[in-house]
C-alpha cells in the first residue's frame, strides 16, 4: 500500500494525517502523520498500521481516508494504491 499527496491537504480544522481503513477500522491499513500531509508527500509500506495491515473481503468493500487531529477541510488530493489478490477456492479432494 502507497499513498502520493497531489494537492496538500489543508489543515485549516486542525487535520494532522489521515488514516486508510474500512468503515468500523478506519486505521486497518495505514496512518500516515506530521509532513505526510504536504504536497508531494510519499508513504510506503512503513507506514501500514500495526492493526495487521491485511483484511479479507468476499465482495466490494469502500476504502475511507479518515482525517486525524482534526477534520478534512475540503481542500487537498491523495491518490492511494492498494495492491490485492484474488484467491479461488479449489474444488479438490486431498
């Protein structure tokens, strides 16, 4: 998982980071804080969450950037990757 801020993200309401998560988990995969916010900011594997950073999901699922130390202020663009695979459950017989 990676996230690239395009456009920093305007801390005007106080935002410190954000988080990369799931609704209920919203710090399942990253936290990304401090200078991570400002334009041109680059976040990598070092920045996965100590919650696991893994999930299983069996369907679509919504990925939400949650603002942290404050709120989002409508200001800003983070482009975020998430690499996933996909596993077929095998029919055999062992």
């Amino acid at each position: 998982m990676s996230s690239v801020v395009k456009t920093a993200i305007g801390t005007t309401n106080g935002t410190t980071g954000y988080t990369v998560g799931v609704s209920g988990t919203p710090a399942q995969f990253m936290t990304v804080a401090g200078t991570a916010i400002g334009s041109g900011s680059v976040t990598n594997n070092s920045n996965i969450a100590s919650s696991g950073g893994f999930g299983f999901y069996d369907s679509a699922t919504a990925v939400l950037l949650t603002a942290t130390g404050g709120n989002f202020d409508g200001t800003g663009i983070a482009d975020v990757t998430i690499i996933y695979e996909v596993v077929q459950q095998s029919n055999y017989i062992y």
